[in-house]
C-alpha cells in the first residue's frame, strides 16, 4: 500500500516536473525542474530495489551531466533568452507530427494489457548478493561486450572533445 | 512499526546535534584559533556584567567566559538574524533565497550515511548507530555532496553581479574538478574492504595487520589517504583553496547575501568541514573502532585483557568517532590558517595534472597488491 502511494507520488512529480520543464522559457528554471526530475527518477528505482542505479543517478545525471548543461546556460543571458519569442517555421508541422504520435501511442496503451516482466533480479536475490555485486555481475558477464564499446564510444567522444577545443596540444 | 520510526527520528536528532554543535563551535574556534596562530587576541568582548545585587556574584564566573570569547557566537547570531532580509536589486528573487537553502541541505543530508557507532543491543532490538543503513552509503555521500553545487551556481547567477558570478563559476568548476579526485581515492578503499556499505567499511577496519596493528585505511591506502585529505579540502572551499569565496575580500558568489542568508552558507561551510573530517575518519581512521577494543572489551596484542561492559563498549565507540572527527576540524582549521593561497592554474594543474593521475595510479597498485596477496 504504501509502495503504491509512494510510486503514485514519484511517477507524477516526475511527469509534472517533465512538462515543467519543457515548458519554461527561462533556462535556469527548466534545468532546476529537470534536477527535480531527476530526484524523482531516482525515488523510482529506489522503489524497485535499485539503490545502486538511484544513487549513480542522482550523481551521474543531477550532479555531473546537469552541472555541465548550467555552465552553459550560466554564460548566457538567460533573461534575454527567454524574452525571445522561440517559434520555428515548421513548429505547426512538428506539432502536428508529434501530437499524431502521442495519440497512437494513447491508443496502444488504452488497448494493450500489461503484464509484469519478471527479470533475473529479484528483491531476495538483490538482498543476498548485494545491490552494487548484482550490477557488477550483469555488468562483467552478460553484458560485457556493450560496457566495454560503449566506454570506446565515450573515449572517442572525449578525444574528439579534445582536439576540437585545443587545436595546438 | 511505530517504535522502529521513533528509533530513526531519535539516531536523525543525535547526528543533527552533533553536527550542528561541532559547525557552531567552529565559528568560535575560527575566531580564536586564527588568534592564537597570529599572535592576537581573538574575540574577548561580547558578553554583560550583571548590575542586580542579588546576581553580582555571578560576574567573577563570567569573565573567563567573556575573555575566551564564549559568548561572540551569540552576538554572531544576534546579529546575522537582526539584519535587513535583503536581495539584489535586478536580481532572481526566490532562485537568490532557496541558493543557501539548497547549498545547506545538502550539506546536511549526507550524514544520515555516516555511522557513528555500532550495533546498539538494549531491550531485545539491535540499532545500528546509522540514520540511514545505505547498501551504498559512500556513492549516496558523493551524490549529495555534488547537489551542494546546486546551491553555488543559483547564488552566482541569481545575484546579478559579475563578481558573485564569477565566483560561482570558479567554485563549480573547482568542485566538479575535485569530486573525481575524490571518487578516484576512494575506490582504493572500496577494493580493500570489499563494500560501499560505510558501516561494514569501518566493521572491515577493526581486524589487526601482523597481529599489532589495526587495519585502518590510512596504513593500508597511506597515498589515498593524503589524495583524500586534500581533494576534500578542496571541496570545502577554504583555504588554501578558496578562490571561488575570497573570504579575506568577501568576493565570491555570496557576495551579495547577508544577515541570515549569508550565515546559512557561513554555518554550511562549517558543516562541510565537518563532514570532511566524518569521512576521512569513516574511511582512513577507523570511524567508530578503537585500537585492540572488540565486542567484549579490550584484548591487547601481547596478551592482556581488559572486559568492558556492552554499554560500555558502545559509549567508547561513540567518543572516539567523536574525539577523531573533532581533531580533523581542528587539523583542517589549522591548514587554513597556515596556509596562504593557490594561484587558479595551479588549483587546476594540482587537481587534473597532478592528484588525478596518482590516484588513478593508486586504484592499479592497489589491485595488484590485493591479486598478489590472493595468489600467495
């Protein structure tokens, strides 16, 4: 029961502070509801007995990639910005796309019938071997070959940050 | 159910009290210990004589008290609340006041993760000394500590003034620059004691090395140890690191906070002192463990034996977390009134060039070691 209303809480805080935040005009707020966002995300897995993901989630989105995103908007004139009348030509067509879209989507999941994925990780297999060893073991084993391409993926991307910044090394 | 949630909001008070005792009597102790470092005499005035005939006796107890400067903390206060509430003129009204709401929370909430004892038996329930028995306690401080700089860049930006915004931008960068340095030194620990838990970290240094010596952090990660100490003073922004708050000029992103706001970020400074001092004992000195103090009391390397009651044991515990955390705030208050300050690049170059590799080279030793010592 409480699980439910805790669940409940997260999933629409999070829904609100998401629309919030693509709604702003003013930079510096969207990215503090896209922080509260991300606190609420993380309240979801630590609903799910993933403590290790809520915690590097918290770090890892709200306390680095975030971080970087404000640098950015701090050395513009966000005032200016959102003074600004932000509007494309082609909005109408892109909101027409995008509103066709969330109606399909509306309809298969007012159709659909959900059922529960059961996966390899239990909460009683997550308590005995330990949150962070459960994410080592997916992460080492089955999933070896996607960790190590996508750190060469991020290691190019940081070489290729480099040489653009720093034409003379 | 209820008395487990009463248990909880007891260990929450206890740790808040601890804390926010250590961080008040920090401004005092930075009053006068500066003082004694540069041979004046510090704080001697705040205080009242009393004039009543019935109360005169009290006068003579009370000039000790005025001459160490005990009361200033108060006359401190006094003032920060007394003073005009106050935001800048053009700037971000409500994103200026939540900045020191936002810097001092977080400050706060990573404690709940530090154990500052071990498991409590009384009347049949075992309470770990824990607010927040964390499988991943340290990753949950880390988080915590990288939301402080939240507070930081709404400060720099909200104030509409290029000096607190260059602060700001100087602090963030110093603490992002500095928090992987942090990380980096603590997986050597990780590795060692097998566990991100804090409280089976410490648990996991009360073992002996050659049968004498405790199996602290800091003998068996010495480099760590100093990689640790100096990334986390670093994060504490205070000398020699405190370019981004130029305390001597008061130019940096609280440049234009006052009264209660400015003390918010001035006790939250102190908090993080605090926690600095928590986490390198947690991690290098034994947290709560006393050297050769096991469950049913002392048992010495060459033989004696002391018994010391459960209560006992846990009462010691308790006071030696205490006493270690106190001399690390006054280790880190030292540092900073010693030490004059970095030049920007030289931050960057210490914090990138130099800690980075060598706690990177740090975490490959250590793995060899431990891959060594499992194959012998």
């Amino acid at each position: 029961m409480a699980e439910h209303l805790f669940f409940l809480y997260f999933a629409v805080a999070a829904l609100i502070c998401g629309v919030a935040m693509v709604s702003r005009s003013n930079l510096l707020h969207a990215a503090l509801w896209m922080l509260a966002f991300f606190v609420h995300m993380a309240g979801i897995f630590l609903l799910l007995n993933a403590e290790f993901i809520a915690a590097l989630q918290v770090m890892v989105y709200a306390g680095a990639i975030l971080v970087l995103y404000l640098f950015v908007i701090m050395l513009l004139d966000v005032r200016e910005l959102a003074k600004v009348r932000q509007r494309h030509a082609s909005a109408t067509v892109a909101s027409l796309i995008a509103g066709v879209m969330g109606a399909i989507m509306v309809v298969v999941v007012a159709r659909g019938t959900f059922n529960p994925i059961h996966g390899a990780a239990t909460a009683a297999l997550l308590a005995s071997q330990g949150n962070v060893e459960s994410v080592a073991i997916a992460l080492f084993t089955t999933y070896l070959l996607p960790f190590e391409v996508a750190s060469l993926i991020l290691l190019v991307a940081m070489v290729g940050a480099i040489m653009l910044a720093k034409r003379r090394l | 159910m209820w008395i487990d949630v009463a248990i909880k909001v007891g260990l929450a008070m206890v740790m808040m009290l601890i804390v926010i005792n250590i961080a008040g009597i920090h401004s005092w102790v930075e009053r006068k210990q500066s003082a004694v470092i540069q041979d004046r005499w510090g704080a001697n005035r705040a205080g009242f004589t009393f004039r009543a005939p019935l109360l005169r006796w009290l006068n003579p107890v009370m000039r000790p008290i005025i001459y160490l400067g005990l009361l200033q903390p108060l006359a401190d206060l006094m003032k920060l609340v007394a003073k005009e509430n106050w935001s800048p003129v053009g700037g971000m009204k409500w994103l200026h006041a939540s900045a020191p709401f936002f810097y001092l929370l977080f400050a706060f909430v990573g404690f709940s993760a530090i154990p500052f004892g071990d498991t409590l038996h009384v009347a049949g329930r075992d309470i770990s000394l824990q607010v927040a028995h964390l499988n991943v306690g340290f990753v949950f401080i880390f988080a915590m500590a990288g939301l402080g700089v939240y507070g930081i860049v709404l400060s720099g930006v909200s104030s509409n003034n290029n000096y607190a915004f260059l602060g700001a931008v100087r602090a963030a960068s110093q603490m992002i620059s500095y928090e992987v340095t942090l990380g980096a030194t603590v997986i050597g620990i990780v590795m060692v004691y097998g566990s991100l838990d804090l409280q089976e970290i410490v648990r996991g240094q009360g073992a002996l090395l050659w049968g004498w010596l405790p199996k602290w952090g800091v003998f068996v990660q010495p480099l760590g140890c100093i990689l640790f100490f100096t990334a986390a003073l670093a994060e504490t922004k205070r000398i020699p690191f405190d370019l981004p708050e130029g305390e001597s000029e008061i130019i940096g992103y609280f440049t234009e906070y006052s009264g209660t706001k400015f003390g918010m970020f001035m006790l939250a400074d102190f908090v993080e002192t605090v926690m600095v001092a928590a986490l390198t004992t947690t991690l290098f000195f034994g947290g709560w463990q006393f050297p050769y103090l096991h469950a049913s009391g002392f048992v010495f390397p060459w033989g004696a034996q002391v018994a010391v009651g459960h209560y006992g044991v846990v009462a010691i515990q308790v006071i030696s977390f205490l006493i270690k955390v106190v001399l690390f705030c006054w280790l880190l208050m030292t540092i900073r009134w010693t030490l004059p300050r970095f030049r920007y690049d030289q931050l960057m170059d210490l914090g990138w060039k130099r800690m980075l590799p060598v706690s990177l080279a740090n975490i490959a030793v250590t793995g060899l070691v431990i891959l060594l010592i499992e194959a012998l």
